[in-house]
C-alpha cells in the first residue's frame, strides 16, 4: 500500500475505532497533534526510544499496529501523517495559516 493510501487509512481509523473525529481534534490545544506527530516520527526514524515527556496525552495511547506485519517504523510514520493531517484540517476550518 502507498504511503499516502496508508495515512489515509490510518487517519479513518483513528475516526472511526477512536472518535477522533474533527470535533473532538477541535478541542485539541493548538500544536497538541502537531507535537504528538512529531513523537510518532522521532520514534520512527530512531531519535526517541519511547514516547516523550512532551507527550500531549495518555502515554498509553502508543498503540502497536493491529497488522503485526506492518515493520513499527511505517505504523509510526503512518501514524504521524495522520496527525499532521488532523492539524491541517483543523487550522484550516480555524482559516488559520500558521
């Protein structure tokens, strides 16, 4: 699966399993998704071993794939596109650009 199809499908899971749905991304401070994305990619190309302390929520919330044949640094850059993408929905229905 392409990288872009998997962000995709990531960000429909994390809507569809977790209501993380727009409004409840709208309630998120702003930079929270953007912090927790930038983890998920730390973590994916090995800069952080595990979840920070800047962390904006639950450190449970660091799920392993439901696919234990996806390799962990794609679900982690999956992962991180996903919240960036949440982000930018989120600015954008604020008519934010920053």
């Amino acid at each position: 699966m392409e990288g872009v199809k998997r962000i995709a499908t990531e960000r429909r899971k994390q809507i569809r399993l977790y209501g993380w749905t727009r409004a409840h991304d709208d309630r998120k401070d702003d930079k929270e998704l953007t912090r927790a994305a930038i983890a998920h990619a730390a973590k994916a190309v090995g800069l952080i071993g595990e979840i920070p302390d800047t962390w904006p929520w639950s450190k449970d919330d660091d799920r392993r794939p439901d696919d234990p044949t996806i390799p962990e640094r794609i679900h982690q850059l999956a992962r991180a596109g996903a919240l960036l993408a949440a982000e930018i929905d989120r600015l954008l229905a604020l008519n934010k650009d920053t």
